[in-house]
C-alpha cells in the first residue's frame, strides 16, 4: 500500500518539477491519483497510467513591514554631504502570491532620510558649508518574481519598475528645497520563511537603478546622476488569506 | 541540511539587524545648526548723515600729523610734472645673503660718495633716496645690473580705481539686491568679529568727533586751523582695529587716520559699514573688525604738509590722490603681520611693480585673502594693469572688473587674461553707481581753504574700485565661516560666480560675477 501511494506522488513530482514541490500539500496530490481500491471494470488493455494533475497553488495575501539599508550608486555625492553614502529606510507593502503558480506581484513603499550638509566641489574635494539639510526619499515599487521551495521556507527573485521621489530641504530657505520623482527598475532575490502559522520573515537582497540625470548641482560635480542603489531589507509578513 | 540553512538565514538577519542598529547613530549625527534672523536692510531713503556736532570748546584740540617736507616735494614734483612715481626715490630689494659691504657697492652704481645709511628700509625693502635729479627709471635700471640686488623699481604711483559720480536715481543699493545678499547674510550674518579686513587705501576716519590743530594756507597766510574730524556714523569705533598712516611714514606710521578723499570711506562702507542700524545704507561683512591703513594721499594731505613745511600757497592744479608704492607695500605687510585675514587694494598703475607683488605675496602667505581693483582704463587703451595682473599668479589675490546693473561690463573696466572675477561697480552711463557713506564732498572740495571731514553722506562712486571690496566683503563672510585658507576662498567665490560674457573665463569678467549666498551657502545633491 506504502509503496503504490508513493510511485504516483513521485511520477506527479517529476512531471510538475521543483517549482510544485514546496506548495503542493503530498496529501492532495496523493488524493486525487491514488488507485481505486476496486479495479474497474475489465478492460481489453490496460490503461495507461493517468498523468498527475497538480493542482495550482492556492493565491495568497501578505503584507509586509520593511526595514532596508541602501548603498546610494552615487557614492561620491552621498559620501561628501552625509559622511556614508547609505540610506536606512522602512516601509511595507502588499504581495499577492500564486497568480500564476509561483508567480507573486508586490507592491511596496518604503523611506529614508538623511541628515547632510551643503557644500561645494573644489578641485575634486568636497568643501563643506555648514549648512544643514535634509535629504528624503520615497521609493514606490511595483513588480514580480518567482518562488522557489516550499510554503515553509522559499526562495524568490523578482524585478519591477521604481518611482523614487527625491527631496532636500533646508530650514529657512524654502527656494533651494527640491522636489523630484524619478523612475527606473530594480531586481530583487531572498528567502523567507515561516516563522509561525501566519508570518514570514524574509531577506532579500535588491539593486535599484534610478537615473536623475546630472542635476545642477553636486552630482552634477561629482559626475553622477543614479539615485538608486544596491541594499538588503528584511521583512516581517503576514500572511492575510 | 534544512537546518543548517535555516541557522544561516537567522544568523543573516541578526547581523543585518546589528548592521542596522549600529549604523542608526551615523545617520543621526548633528550638523550644527543655522540660525535664520531676519536680516533687515536698513532705509536707503536717508539721504545725508550728520554727526551730531560737538561744540569747539569741548574739544581738545591735538597736532595732527603730516607727511614730511621732503616727501611732500616729492608728491608736489610728480603732481608738477605729471609723473607716475615719486622722484628722488627707488625702491629696492637686496637679494638674502647680501651683506652691508654688498649693498654699499650695489648702490656705488649710482655714483657719488653714497651711504647705505641714505636708505630707509622697512620689511625686506629699501627705499634709496637720490637726490641727484637722475630720473628714478635710469637709476633702477642701473641698480637692476647689480648682482646683489633682486629688483629695483621707482616708487610708483598708483591710483585710485573710481570716479565719484552725483547721484540720479532712487534704488541705491541695487548692487546689494543684485548680490543677494540679504539671503547670504542669512547664513553669515555679517561675519564674526574676530576676522580683520584691512583697507588699502585713502583711510577710513576712525577718530571720534574732534578738533586737530593743522596749518594751513587761509588764501593770503598759513594759518592755524582746528580741523573737524569725525568717524562716520555708520561705523562703530569699535570695529576699527589697528589704523595706521603709511602715507606719513613707511617705517613708523602714525596711529590717527584721517581720510580726506572719502575713497576709502566709500571701500570700507561697502566691506562692512554698519547695517541693520537703522541708518544710511549696508555693508557686506558688517561684523567684522576693520583696519584701516592709509597708503594714499589726498589732496588735503598735501595742503597741510606744504602749510606745515612752511610752503606758502596751494598744492597745484591737478594734484589729486596718489598711492606711494612704497606705502601701499609697507600697508599691506603691515597687515599680514597684525593679523588681517582680507586686504582689499583698489589701487593700481601701468608698470610692473615687484615691490607690491612682493608684498602681496607674502601677505598671502601668512593667511590674507586680497582683492584688488582690474583698472578703469578700458577707453584709455586697455593697458596691462598692476598689480591686478599678478593676480592669476597668486592663489589667494583676485583681480575684480566691474559690472552694471544689467550685468554688463561697465563701459570702463579694464580687461585682459588676468581678470579673475566680477563684482558691482556701477556705470554711469546706465545711470547706477556704488552708493556708499562718505565724506560730505563739499566739505572736502578742493575750493574751499577750510575743509572739514567730520560730516558724512550718501555718495554713489563707480570704479573696479567700488567692485573689489564687494569681493573683499564676501571673502570676509566666507573666512567667518571657516573657510581660512586664501587660495580655497578664491576658488570658492571662484567655483560659485555666475558666469556672464562668453561661457567659461573670459578677459572681461573673468569666471563670472560673485555669488555671496551660493558661495556661502554651497550646494546640495540636487540644486
């Protein structure tokens, strides 16, 4: 009996690929291609032996907190008015999971700050002013990817379009202050894994690319204009449905 | 297996966590923080300043100084015979290492029992006085053959770069609004008190209202007179530091300083008068200390040093202001070695002039910023100015043209490959001038026999004069800022002008006009 459950799940396993194993629950599958315990009736030949159906796995809700750091493609620019040129940010976001098998869609917002200082470009070096700023930037992204593994432990890579609102503001003088929105795409991969019944915490790794064109100012010096970055995040989701 | 991955991930997030927590306190560091006052400029509708009369008799009256007799007929000789330098004088520097025995057969060449001792020195430079009636140019030419002698030059005379004009037009201190300058002061404030600008120049009158006994030449006798003098009242005394009068004196320059020109007013108003007082008009640095060195003479100064000499009559027709190099020299060592931080020279001629490039030079070395005037020469053929022209050559000296109110080059600014740089000078012939408090110009009018310099108005000037101390005043901002290093100055105001004429440096602006906020100020990431 052992032995005749197990031939089935095995040849539906190899048909469906490692991409079904981690969600398929055996039992299912098991449920549905297990033999009669009756043979049928009498045939003239025996019947080929049915291909197994996998069912698709079930389309899931999460939503997510984030928290990332990000080490900013422009490093000479963020290096000269922060001291690091890394953005901490935290955010969260919504992923539908299992649209089409092991593809998921995320949506996701996260932002950061820094505290910086105007400053000049001369000869190369970055001569500091004192005048403090702030430095804000609000990252939407939307885009996809693919799960590998199981419901309990998976890996995933994805990519989507970003929308990267960038701002610089100055107490007391208004008319520097900047506002401007960049688009560009980024490419994720990490791992979650469940935690409890319902939550994930998850790693990933991303890299964004946003062009901003040079500007007017100290990118412009430095001769930079990407205002995205490579960076890890990790994320703490909940599985809603 | 599974396992093992599943310590690997944790340890992962724990260390990204750690990552996180420890980064936090690097992005929370505190940048010091910029006050913003609302900096008021005062009314520029006041037209005329007076400072309140003291009576006659509650004033002591004390001898002012003048220059000495012979040095007196030199300035009348040049003024005589329309010469650009003093004669009977050469200025000259022995190469380190020569001893007396060795100047004393450098100067042989000049013929005559001559004594070492017939110089006066101060600083490595030596004035050789010469009273045979050789003309100072063959003289230093002759001295320059010398093996012990590094350069030798006459005691040039140079000029002031402005020219007074009435004004005819309301908004006075357009070149201000133009600058910006009420957002940079945002950020400076009018710079800190521990830094010392020094003005080149005809002085700037840092007496109280008093009385000082001078002769002069009534229009039948020389007679004593109690001359009026006064501060004006848009600077606090306080803010003078070390005046000294190098037109008297190179080695031993008196104290009291007395502008009688009202050039020098008129720079060191621009520089940093007092501002947001409620009274007359604003100034760029208006906290810092001013030292005010008088390296020009007027044509007052004259009139009382021939008076004093026992000289009968009036200096002649013609005789205006003029700049010993000798004393601009002597001024502007004097200020390296007392602390000065900016110089400002509105003041220049058409020969080189070692002497003062020296002295610049070493000046800079010591940690002074200098600005100084391009020339006002462009319709009288454009010659090569000095020293602006040394002014490429120096990292920490900016040569500055003028530019109008339209930011066009104003019809007389010199030009040439030495300009550095561009500041508001006015231009008449667009109908704006530099307006500045300065001497009321009818108390100092050469017609009158009794001048006084202790009343003060509004005066619009135009000139590269008027242009450097716009320069001279933002240098001051920026060294109130940290910013102490003369050649970063330069290029910061360098970096941050606002390119006009041709793109990039150009004869006639050179990188452009200044810019007090953006260079103040700096730039973000995007803006």
């Amino acid at each position: 009996m052992r032995a005749s459950l197990a031939i089935p799940v095995v040849l539906a396993v190899l048909a469906v690929g490692p991409a079904a194993q981690a969600q398929q629950p055996v039992t299912h599958v098991a449920a549905s291609v297990v033999p009669q315990t009756k043979p049928a009736a009498p045939q003239t030949k025996p019947a080929a032996p049915q291909k197994p159906k996998t069912p698709p796995p079930r389309r899931g809700l999460r939503v997510f907190g984030a928290a990332e750091i990000e080490y900013l493609t422009a490093t000479d620019t963020f290096d000269a008015v922060s001291d690091l040129p890394v953005l901490i940010g935290y955010g969260g976001g919504v992923e539908l999971e299992n649209l089409i098998r092991r593809l998921f869609v995320r949506l996701s917002i996260t932002a950061g700050a820094i505290n910086a200082e105007h400053g000049l470009v001369v000869d190369g070096s970055f001569v500091p002013t004192g005048v403090p700023f702030d430095i804000g930037m609000r990252t939407v992204e939307f885009g996809g990817g693919w799960r590998f593994g199981r419901a309990t432990k998976s890996f995933y890579a994805g990519a989507g379009l970003t929308l990267r609102k960038f701002t610089e503001k100055t107490d007391g003088f208004p008319e520097e202050d900047v506002a401007e929105s960049h688009n560009g795409y980024y490419a994720n991969a990490g791992f979650d894994f469940r935690v409890a019944p319902k939550f994930f915490v998850g790693l990933e790794g991303f890299y964004r690319k946003v062009d901003a064109g040079e500007g007017t100012a100290l990118m412009r010096d430095f001769n930079e204009s990407d205002l995205g970055g490579a960076g890890a995040r990790i994320l703490f989701a909940f599985k809603v449905k | 297996m599974p396992q093992t991955r599943f310590m690997l991930a944790v340890s992962c997030t724990a260390l990204l966590s750690g990552a996180l927590v420890l980064a936090e306190p690097q992005f929370q560091r505190q940048v010091p923080t910029v006050r913003v006052p609302n900096i008021r400029v005062p009314s520029i509708a006041t037209p005329r300043v007076d400072v309140p009369t003291v009576p006659r008799g509650a004033m002591q009256s004390i001898a002012m100084p003048v220059m000495s007799a012979e040095l007196m007929q030199a300035h009348l000789e040049a003024s005589v015979r329309g010469l650009d330098y003093l004669p009977g004088r050469v200025l000259v520097k022995f190469k380190a290492g020569a001893g007396s025995a060795d100047q004393a057969r450098a100067l042989s060449v000049l013929g005559g029992d001559r004594a070492v001792s017939d110089v006066e020195r101060f600083g490595d430079l030596t004035i050789v006085k010469d009273s045979s009636g050789v003309d100072p140019r063959e003289l230093a030419a002759r001295l320059r053959q010398q093996p012990e002698i590094e350069y030798a030059q006459p005691d040039y005379l140079l000029e002031l770069h402005s020219t007074p004009n009435d004004p005819s037009y309301a908004a006075r201190q357009w070149n201000l609004s133009l600058l910006n300058m009420p957002r940079a002061w945002d950020i400076a404030q009018g710079g800190a008190t521990d830094i010392i600008v020094a003005v080149v120049d005809t002085g700037i009158t840092m007496l109280p209202p008093q009385l000082l006994e001078v002769k002069t030449w009534d229009g039948a006798a020389i007679v004593t007179h109690q001359l009026q003098v006064g501060h004006s009242p848009d600077f606090t005394p306080g803010r003078f530091v070390l005046s000294r009068d190098f037109t008297i004196s190179t080695t031993a320059p008196p104290s009291n300083v007395i502008d009688t020109d009202g050039h020098g007013t008129h720079v060191g108003g621009t520089i940093g008068q007092d501002t947001n007082n409620g009274l007359a008009l604003a100034g760029i640095a208006y906290n810092v200390r001013i030292m005010p060195l008088k390296a020009c003479r007027g044509y007052w100064d004259i009139q009382f040093a021939m008076s004093a000499a026992g000289t009968p009559g009036r200096p002649p027709a013609g005789t205006t202001t003029g700049c010993p190099s000798s004393a601009t020299s002597a001024a502007i060592r004097f200020a390296a070695d007392n602390g000065a931080r900016v110089l400002n020279y509105s003041i220049g001629g058409d020969s080189p002039n070692p002497v003062v490039l020296d002295a610049m030079r070493y000046a800079v070395s010591k940690g002074v910023f200098i600005a100084m005037s391009n020339g006002n020469d462009f319709e009288d053929g454009n010659p090569t100015k000095y020293p602006a022209s040394y002014g490429p050559t120096i990292d920490g000296a900016m040569a500055v043209a003028s530019v109008n109110r339209a930011l066009g080059r104003s019809y007389y600014s010199s030009t040439g490959s030495w300009t550095e740089i561009a500041a508001p000078g006015g231009d008449s012939r667009q109908g704006n001038t530099i307006w500045q408090t300065s001497i009321r110009s009818s108390d100092a009018s050469t017609a009158l026999f009794f001048p006084r310099f202790d009343r003060y108005d509004e005066r619009g000037f135009q000139g590269t004069s008027m242009a450097s101390p716009h320069v001279a005043g933002l240098a001051a901002l920026l060294m109130s800022r940290g910013h102490t290093d003369p050649a970063l100055v330069e290029a910061l105001i360098k970096e941050t002008a606002q390119d006009l004429g041709s793109p990039g440096q150009d004869d006639s602006f050179g990188h452009g006009m200044i810019q007090p906020f953006r260079a103040l100020f700096g730039r973000g990431v995007r803006r």
